[in-house]
C-alpha cells in the first residue's frame, strides 16, 4: 500500500511548544533564580501594602542538620496558606526563622569534637555551636528555598542574634519584677544521658517495661493495730504499697492514702498473726498479682471512723533503718491517691514525684533524691552507690525478696507508656535539683492564660482541648538548663552562704550588654 504510515499527516492535531518532558531538575532553579531576580516576594508585599495583614507566625526548626520530610511537610503546608490568603487579598509578610541555641546543636558538635571536647573552654565551645548553627542556618534556608516557599529569607529572625538574646534577658527580666520568677529545689524530668533537666514540652511517651512490686511495709511497734479494728488485738500490721520505681524506694519518707477510700485487712497467708492494709476495691487484683489466696469473709472491714488512728503513725522502713526527720515514715492522708491500680497505698519520696514533693511540703519532709546527673545512686544509698538507678531495679527487687517483704514474684512487670527525652529517646527520671522555675499559679497566670483559650478560635476544634488541658493541670515551668549553648539566667551567686540573687534592674542591665556584646560577655 503506497500510502502506509502517512496517516497522522491527514490529522489536525493541536502543537504546543512545551517540551515533552518537564525535566524539573533543570528547570526548577531556573523558575526560582527568575523569581528572585523579580523579588517577587517583595513584589508581592508592595502590592498589598495597604490591606489588611494576615500574620503566620512559624515555629522555628534548629539549625543542626539537612530538612527532612516533617521539615518540607510543616514548611509547604504553611506556604500554601500564606499563598493563599496573599491571593485573597492580604497583607502576608512570611519571617522564617531558626532556634539556634540548645542540646540538639550541642550534641551535633560534642559529636564530631568526640574526645577534643575536654581541650577546649566553654568559650571555644560555645563559637564552635555559633559557627555550626550559622552553617546549618544558610544550608537549610537554600533548601526552604529550593521548595519555592516565598518568604523574606535574607532577614530571618535567629535566636543567637544580640538583639534576640537581649529580649529573652528582657523577658526575664519582667517575669521576676512579676514576681513569677523563683529558684526551688522541686521534682523535674531529668535526662541522665544529656544531664539537664527538661520541660514537660521535651517529653515524649514511648512504651517502656518496669518491674511491678507489691511490699508491705511493717507497723512500728509504736501503733496498736487494735486501733482500727477490734480484731487487730495482739496482731502485727503492714500496710501494702504498689511500685514500677523501685529504684525510689531508698527515698521514701511516707505512705499516704485517702481518708474517704474502704480499706480492708486481709491475714498473710505467710505470716501468721499478720495483716495487710489494703484498699477494698484492690484487694482482689492485689492477691491475683501476688499468688495469694485468701477467702472475701476472713478479711476485716475497717470503719471509716477508725481510719484518722494512721494519721501520723509510724511505720518501718525495709531497709533504710531509723527515722532521721520527726515526720520520716509515717502515714498522712491525701486526696490524689486513686484506685485506678496498686493498693491504695502509696509509696512516697518527695524528692521524685510531684505530688510526692507536695506531700513532703506539707509535711515536713525533706527533698531527699540520692541520684546524680547521671543517673546513678549516691554515696547515701550504700548498697547501690555508682550504679544506674534503672539498671539498679532488679537488684533492689532481689534484696526486697531476701528481706521477706517482697510480696509479689520478682519477675512481675508492667509494660506502661513512660516519659522519654526527646532527645536521647531514653526514659527520663523524676529528680528533684535546683532550678528556676516560673510560677504558673502566680497573680492568676493560669486562670488568664485558660481564658486568652477561650478568646482564641482553634482550626481544628479538638486543639483547644489539648491545649487547655495541658494548661489546666500543667505545673510550674521550669526554665533552666544544665548546658553551655544558650541564654544564661544572669543571677548572681554568693560563694559564701550559697544565696542567689535575682534582680530584675540587674537583669534589664545585662540586656542591654547582651544587645552590643551577645551573650558570651556574660
């Protein structure tokens, strides 16, 4: 056939001069070299100089590596928006900015000095962490760029900038003329990998196992058992707490439990003559855990009326020996006890717990944390002193075990949700030191701060609840940190006695230093 293969030649097909294939590689820096060229965001700005202003205010990332996916998901998202409320008729000025101070550029640089880190002075370190930051600043502000994302990058706001640091100061400065501002030795997530401590913001959740423990906790001779039960003539009484922190039980200084709860005593199946206090509700997973059998009619009921005799009655450490305190190792009641788990008993050490602390406040205890940065016993705990206090668990269920007041198997766990550092990835320990701290409850900070929630309209609706809720029950902020790569707290510190001063003149001064010397002169 002559005129095979000559059929498209009769179509009317429609040209175009677009390449067939986009070969993005090439031409994706052309696009944006010609936009910056244009200063099309500036462009954009002087178009929509008189309208109303649409400000997204952009959570910085740190200066100490390459972006990756959350940094191009978190960056693109928010383009899009500013794009389209620009093209909406707004006023949209885009600041990016970069949180240059902190751990994660500290790590970045502790790694690559490795064992060079101890040969240099604070000073030299804190240069190199500047010097990194300002590195990884320029590489991840091309690469931001290189999204396309439109924004005022040759003026970024960088958190190591002198008039930045000043503010902070500046910021302080009015938290302690507030009287917001205090210094307290109270319990804080410790990150014993990066020795700081950490703010309830850096903690992550992860699943973690722990050693689950049933000890009882032997009346001192002191008290009569009789006292809440007629049938406790001539007994013996050990009240029953439940931990997965065995490591704090060489810091414990009470037992607390909740004057409304029903509490029962139940005979030891391998202590005749003896009785276990627990809270009725728990009674029956208590024995389940334990591998104890005893009959629901052989426990005694304890009247609720007889329950105010345990008020400030003595009981015995397993292994810690005599009281030190005039309040060490007794019984107090207190209302956040629970009977979600345990034995409506609870264990503790003011120095390493919340409401421990509280407790111990209250009471008359002092904030007793044997554990160092690292996360290791202190010479006070004897038996343990150097080792790892989470790696110490199982030695410390072993000795509870030798000394018979281990009640549940010693291989009991709990596989829990448990705070990790953000960081490290590695769990954290609650461990009282002396901190600075802003007081949230101060001239009702919370209570305005719970309705500036209220006044704010929340995309989508359920981040109002969060946040409320974190606001709600959050405690006071601790602000410091133990490292060197960042904005010091100007207070000063007497070598003498120990006294800190605080003072908010001082601090407006050391801003202003800190404006035309950066925070190094400090």
């Amino acid at each position: 056939m002559a005129g095979q293969g000559k059929y498209k030649e009769t179509l009317n097909l429609p040209k175009t001069d677009f390449p067939m294939r986009g070969n993005l590689a090439k031409r994706e820096p052309e696009f944006l070299a010609r936009w910056e060229q244009a200063d099309l965001y500036g462009q954009l700005m002087a178009a929509r100089k008189e309208s109303p202003t649409y400000l997204l205010h952009d959570g910085p990332p740190y200066a100490n590596g390459h972006i990756h996916y959350g940094h191009i998901l978190n960056k693109i998202l928010k383009d899009l928006v500013v794009k389209y409320r620009s093209m909406a008729g707004f006023r949209c000025p885009y600041v990016p900015g970069w949180d240059t101070h902190g751990l994660p550029i500290e790590n970045e640089v502790e790694r690559d000095l490795g064992k060079k880190r101890r040969e240099l002075s604070d000073g030299e370190f804190r240069e190199l962490c500047r010097k990194h930051a300002l590195e990884f600043m320029a590489v991840q502000r091309d690469e931001f760029k290189r999204l396309g994302v439109f924004g005022d990058w040759d003026n970024p706001y960088l958190t190591l900038d002198h008039h930045y640091e000043a503010t902070i100061v500046r910021a302080l400065a009015a938290f302690a003329r507030g009287g917001y501002l205090y210094r307290g030795k109270k319990p804080v997530y410790w990150c014993p990998v990066h020795r700081t401590a950490l703010a309830e913001a850096e903690i992550e959740y992860f699943e973690h196992t722990s050693p689950s423990i049933y000890v009882r906790f032997a009346m001192d001779e002191s008290f009569d058992p009789a006292a809440l039960h007629d049938g406790l003539a001539g007994k013996k009484l050990a009240m029953v707490i439940w931990t997965t922190t065995p490591w704090t039980l060489p810091a414990n200084l009470a037992i607390v439990l909740h004057q409304k709860f029903d509490y029962v005593l139940v005979p030891n199946p391998r202590d005749e003559g003896e009785y276990l206090m627990v809270a009725k509700e728990l009674a029956p997973s208590f024995l389940a855990a334990c591998g104890l059998e005893v009959a629901e009619d052989k426990w005694l009921s304890i009247d609720k009326a007889r329950l105010s005799a345990l008020e400030g009655a003595r009981y015995l450490h397993p292994f810690n020996g005599p009281p030190e305190g005039d309040n060490d190792y007794k019984l107090w009641f207190a209302d956040y006890v629970t009977l979600e788990a345990g034995t409506g008993l609870v264990h503790t050490a003011p120095g390493h717990g919340v409401d421990d602390y509280r407790t111990g406040v209250k009471h008359g205890l002092a904030v007793y944390a044997p554990v160092d940065d690292a996360g290791r016993f202190t010479d006070e705990v004897e038996r343990w002193k150097g080792q790892k206090v989470l790696a110490a668990n199982p030695e410390i269920v072993s000795y509870l075990d030798e000394l018979g007041v281990l009640l549940s198997p010693t291989s009991l766990s709990l596989t829990h949700s448990y705070p990790h550092s953000w960081r490290s990835k590695k769990p954290v320990l609650f461990r009282a030191t002396d901190q600075w701290f802003l007081s949230i409850d101060h001239a009702d900070l919370r209570g305005r701060a719970l309705q500036a929630i209220d006044q704010t309209e929340w995309v989508p609706n359920w981040g109002r609840n969060r946040i409320f809720g974190m606001i709600e029950n959050r405690p006071d902020w601790v602000l410091s940190r133990q490292r060197l790569w960042g904005v010091p707290i100007p207070a000063f510190y007497c070598q003498g006695c120990g006294q800190v001063q605080a003072d908010a003149d001082v601090m407006e001064h050391v801003a202003t230093l800190f404006e035309e010397h950066g925070a190094d002169y400090w």
